[in-house]
C-alpha cells in the first residue's frame, strides 16, 4: 500500500494507484473529459490536473502514479485556472447549440463549464464549420461537437475490437473518422453504437427515425403496432427519474397506448418462438451431424462483424432470425390474417436498446413476409424522448398488461436481455424436449454474470453439452479464435454484440463517465432482468401459450416450410 496526501487528507491506496483513483477513494472529486475507467486513461484533456509538491508543471492525475508521501493539491488556483483555459479552448472551437443538441443536458462539456463557472469564452478564434456524416442507416457523427477526447476511439477499438474510427489529420485539422474520412457507411462498422456511449457530448447519436414514427401515429389509414424488447423493461425508467435497473415492464403498455400505438406488443413473445425453433435447430444439428458449434443469431452487430471479420463461421449462425425480426414478419402473416388487416397497411416499431437493430430492419434479407418486416426500430432513448414530448411521465403511468396474442410472454424471453440469457432460455427448452422430463433447476447460474466469457458443460440426459458465452465483440473475437485453433470444443455459443447484452446495447440511456465508475450499470440492469424471470408464472419458452397457438394455427411445428420461410434466413458475406 502508498500513503500520499491529497488536499491534506492522508489516503492509503494499493502501488500502482493513480492520483486520480486515489481522490476517488477519498470522495475527492477531480474533474474528468477524456476519462472513461478502465476503458481510456491516457491523460489526454488535461481537465484532471492537479498540483503536486515538488514538481515544475501540473500533472495530469488519471495517469499519474501515486507514490509514497506525495502532497497533492487539488483545487489550488493555478489547477482552477489551468482547467478553465482548456475548457474555454475546447468551447471555442465547439457546436454551441446546446439548446437543440440531443445530449443537452446530459453532457459532460456542458456539465463541466457550468461547474467551473465558465461565463465567457476568452479565446475566439478559427472554429470548424459543422461536419456531418448521416449515411450509416445508425449511427450520426458530428465533427463539430467533437472534443477529440477518443473515448469513441476506444470503446470501438478495445471494447468492440473492431477499431474502425481513429483520429485522422494533425493538430487543428484532427478529426475522429474512419480512414481516408470515409463514411461510417463505407468502412466494416458494425452499427453497435458503443461509441456513442462513450461520447460525453453529441458528437455522435443514433439516427433518429421518431419522425417516421409521429407520421405513422398520425395517419388514419395505419394500424401502428409496437414491440418492446426484453432490455426496455429495465432501462427505459432510468430516463424519467427511477432508479438504475427499476423493472417498468407494465408501465411500458401504459406509456406506448397513450401515445398513440394501436395494439402494444412484447419481443419477449418471439423471443420465446426464437427458442423453440433455434432449441429445435440445435438438437438437429447435434443429432444428425450438422454444423457446430451452432452460434446464436439474434444481435445484429454480432452478425455484422461475423460476416466482415469472421465468414468462416457463417455456417455456424443459427439461421433463425432475431426475435425483432421474427416478430415483424409474424405480424405481417399471422397477426394480419388472424385480425383480417391488410398486411400493406401494418406498420410495426420496434422499441430496441440497440442502434444495430436499425440496420438490420432494413436489410434486404427481412422481408419474407412480402412487406419490409420492420418498418422503424426506435432506441430507448427516442421512445423517452418522443414520451417526454407528448407529456407522458412513465414513472406516474398506471401499471397495464400487453395486448394478445403477441404480448404473451415467459421469463425465457425476458432473460433474452441479459449476457447468457439466450443460452439459458434454450437450455431451459432443449433439456425438456431432448429427456421428457421436467427441468428440476431452471436456473443456470454459470452462464450468468458481467464475466466476458462464460464456460459451461451441461448434461442433458447423458449427453454432455459445452457451451459458451461472450458478450462484447473483443470477447466474441477470443472465443472464435479458440475455435478455430483447435483449442474449444463448443457444441453452443451464444454471442452478444454488446457489453453485458441487450441490457447494455448502444441505444440505451447513457450514463457519464462518473456514474459509470460508481456503478456497473449492465450488471444493475442484468440483475433486473432476472428478477422479472423469477416474477413470472411462466418460465420456459415451451410452455408459452401464445406460441403453442401459434403454432396450432399457423406455422405447424418448430423448422416446418412456412417457419423456414418466415422465420430464418442465411447471412452471407
Ligand atoms: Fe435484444 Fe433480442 S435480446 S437482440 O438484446 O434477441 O436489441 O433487449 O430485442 O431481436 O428478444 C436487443 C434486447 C432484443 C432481438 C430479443
Ligand atoms: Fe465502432 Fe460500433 Fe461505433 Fe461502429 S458503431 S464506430 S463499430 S463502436
């Protein structure tokens, strides 16, 4: 352990601490813009800095070791006024239009000039005209808000392995791009949006497609249907003042009526009809010498980055389509037939956690139904901001149930939000349907959790079945890698695009780069999720009595024709 001093405060911290870490562990605050824990610590803003006796210049202290009996200042007047310089040379060259910014009020600039008390700018000078770039059917970049502080960078590079954005040019004309300032459109981005979490302004968001929605709401000749996604259930509250993680599944129905939508449906339905025809799927495979290890196919960055950095595996994808996928294409079939609407004029919303939910909608593959499948997938944080505009406070809404048939639901589909949940939903079906028997423990604990890569062997009825799990395509990248060499041998893998799952996709409310130190808001948002699990009757996707109708009615059995023809399809490079 090194004992230093901060601010005259003796604080006691592992070697290897940073000054930074150090003042955290004191309640200390120093100011951060560049630093996002654990994921970009370089020292680059400079808003960090602090004095410490004995040396010429001010140290920036995310990067600054502690050693024994250092005395460091934290507030001295030259650190307030070194910080008040770069934020104003920071501001000077910014996007000043707060007011209309999507991050206004949730911005760590913004936050931080109010709390230094910046009240003018000191240094006009030479400032970057707007530079847009709107192509990628996700993700918007926006030059001019750019702060240049690479928390994007990393989070594309270490977190996602993917590493398509880098800082191009020098000094004054630097800016965050991909290569040769290609479009986010033209190079292998996976549209994850992970980047735009990182961003502590709004340099980068989601594409915003609530417009579509409004027109559709609003046209008389429409029956608009939504779907919700197993995550929205715990993030979609953190937006209007609840707690990280509250579970507001039954205000969801509440909320999306009073907008406007015609019926209110629940991607846990299909996510539930995912696991009867990728469950059946494996057991196929794994029967009858078919391609393992079977991959799930549910998360669209996941695909992207298969079919970009990894086609060798393409055979191994579930050929099941996501459950927001699924859903459409049964709402436009089933749902139409079955409610005698013209199928033309359905138009079917998603509300996904997800900006890479986006881009598979529109995918030419998704329309088996004969109509695009998906006609818009709002994230989480369009749906709370088209609520907060029509005045609807979800944490005052009355609690109200999904509408049938599409809204039935077990706690397998609801897991489907969280790292594993795939897996486990499946396990819990395949074990039943291989032995006959009744799943004494429904729960698999050993693919739970925030671990970035998750091991199990599993004994259904004598066979023994190696599983895996990973969540954040870096982790995705080793497990394939170890397949490939010869060093696993999985018969089922579930791979999630984003960190945690669903619970932490790019198209949730974002959180700063504080809060996020504090909390491990995926691991919060997990453990919601499986408490919505345990709180319902049912709990395995077979026993869903929506889908044994389904099926019944409509599609015969799990992989018959009209399921192949509706419900999977091939990814190809
Ligand atoms: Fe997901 Fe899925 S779990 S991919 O994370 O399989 O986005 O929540 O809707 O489709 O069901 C997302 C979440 C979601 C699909 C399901
Ligand atoms: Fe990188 Fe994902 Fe952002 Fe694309 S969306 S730039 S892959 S972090």
């Amino acid at each position: 352990m090194v004992t230093l001093t901060i601010d005259g405060q003796k604080v006691e911290v592992p070697k290897g601490s940073t000054v930074l870490e150090a003042a955290h562990k004191a309640n200390i605050r120093i100011p951060t813009l560049c630093f996002l824990k654990g994921i970009n610590e370089i020292g680059a803003c400079r808003m960090c800095v602090v004095e410490v006796k004995g040396a010429r210049a001010l140290q920036a202290s995310c990067v600054l070791p502690v050693s024994e009996g250092m005395e460091v200042i934290t507030n001295s007047p030259a650190v307030r006024e070194s910080r008040k310089v770069t934020l104003e040379l920071l501001l000077s060259d910014h996007n000043l239009e707060c007011p209309t910014c999507v991050r206004n009020l949730n911005c760590e600039l913004q936050k931080l000039a109010e709390e230094l008390g910046i009240k003018s700018i000191r240094y006009p000078g030479e400032k970057h005209a707007p530079r847009y770039d709107d192509f990628s059917p996700s993700i918007v970049r926006d030059a001019s808000k750019c702060i240049l502080c690479r928390r994007c960078v990393s989070a594309c590079h270490k977190v996602q392995g993917v590493g398509v954005i880098s800082p191009n040019h020098r000094g004054f004309n630097t800016i965050i791009a991909p290569v040769f300032d290609l479009s986010l459109a033209e190079v292998a981005c996976v549209n994850c949006g992970q980047c735009i979490m990182a961003c502590p302004v709004g340099a980068l968001k989601e594409k915003d497609d609530t417009d579509k929605v409004w027109q559709a709401l609003a046209d008389p000749d429409k029956h608009v249907i939504v779907q919700t996604a197993p995550a929205i259930r715990v993030s979609l509250g953190e937006e209007f003042g609840e707690s990280r993680g509250a579970i507001v599944t039954k205000k969801l129905p509440a909320a999306l009526r009073r907008l406007g939508f015609d019926r209110v449906f629940d991607t846990d339905f299909t996510a539930d009809l995912t696991i009867m025809e990728e469950g059946n799927e494996f057991l196929e495979r794994l029967q009858h010498g078919g391609k393992l290890p079977l991959i799930t196919s549910c998360s669209p960055g996941w695909i992207k980055f298969c079919e970009h950095y990894y086609p060798e595996f393409l055979d191994n994808l579930s050929t099941c389509k996501s459950p927001q996928q699924m859903f459409g294409a049964v709402a436009k079939t089933y749902y139409a037939q079955k409610m005698g609407i013209d199928p033309s004029k359905i138009f079917v919303v998603s509300i996904m956690p997800c900006t890479a939910k986006k881009f598979e909608a529109q995918r030419p593959e998704m329309n088996s139904s004969g109509y695009q499948d998906v006609d818009v997938a709002l994230t989480t944080r369009e749906l709370s901001r088209m609520l907060k505009e029509a005045g609807i406070d979800v944490s005052k809404l009355p609690d109200e149930e999904f509408d049938d048939p599409l809204g039935i639901s077990t706690g397998a589909g609801a897991i489907f939000g969280a790292t594993g949940g795939v897996m486990e939903a499946a396990l819990r079906t395949v074990y039943e349907v291989v032995t006959g028997k009744e799943l004494q423990n429904i729960e698999f604990t050993s693919v739970r959790g925030v671990e970035g890569i998750k091991e199990a062997t599993i004994d259904v009825d004598g066979t023994k079945v190696n599983v895996a799990v990973a969540h954040g395509l870096s982790n995705a990248r080793k497990v394939l890698d170890r397949v490939k060499n010869g060093e696993a041998n999985y018969h089922f893998i579930e791979i999630m695009c984003c960190p945690g799952g669903c619970v932490g996709g790019g198209g949730q409310p974002i959180l700063s780069s504080e809060e996020r130190w504090d909390t491990d808001y995926r691991e919060v948002r997990g453990n919601a999720i499986y408490e919505v699990d345990r709180s319902m009757k049912l709990r395995k996707s077979h026993e869903n009595p929506a889908v044994q109708t389904l099926y019944k009615e409509f599609l015969g059995k799990p992989l018959s024709e009209k399921s192949h023809h509706l419900l999977h399809t091939h990814y190809t490079k």
